[in-house]
C-alpha cells in the first residue's frame, strides 16, 4: 500500500509486504523463500539478499541470480542451546 511505511529511528524505513490474496504457499518452504525474496527484489527494485546456513539453499539462490550470505553461528538454530550450555 502506498504510504504505508513506518519511519523507525536513524531513518530506517518498515514496510511489511503481504501476500497477494489468494496466494498459495509452495510445498517446498526453501522454494517460497526465495520466490518472495525474488518477488520483493522486484517490487524494490533493490538487491536482496537471503541469509542462510544451508548450502544447498546458498547453491539454489545462487543458480537464480539472488545474492546470499552465509548465517552467523550466533544465529542458527541451535544457538540458544550452545548459549545455554556455555558454548558460545
């Protein structure tokens, strides 16, 4: 929606881009993300770029023409349980 965007502090700008009505997701959640990722890139204009862990993901985003970056340790699934027992 036009003027829809929040202005956060510093600037940043928060628009939430939902789902065409009607929008049915794909059976392979890798492959909806990065359709949205591309879809957002278009409706943007803008360069996305996908973070992820999983190499696969990485290969397939790649073989599309969307950049990616490789996730933080801090951040993949396991983190609170590394934190937790110390680890981190």
């Amino acid at each position: 929606m036009p003027d829809s965007a929040a202005t956060l502090p510093g600037g940043t700008t928060l628009e939430v881009f939902l789902d065409d009505p009607g929008h049915m997701r794909m059976a392979n959640p890798d492959e909806e993300l990065r359709s949205r990722c591309m879809l957002l890139q278009r409706a943007t204009g803008r360069p996305v770029t996908l973070v992820t862990g999983d190499l696969g993901m990485q290969l397939r985003a790649d073989a599309r023409g969307l950049r990616h970056a490789e996730m933080p340790d801090k951040y993949a699934k396991d983190a609170t349980r590394r934190v937790a027992a110390g680890e981190d």
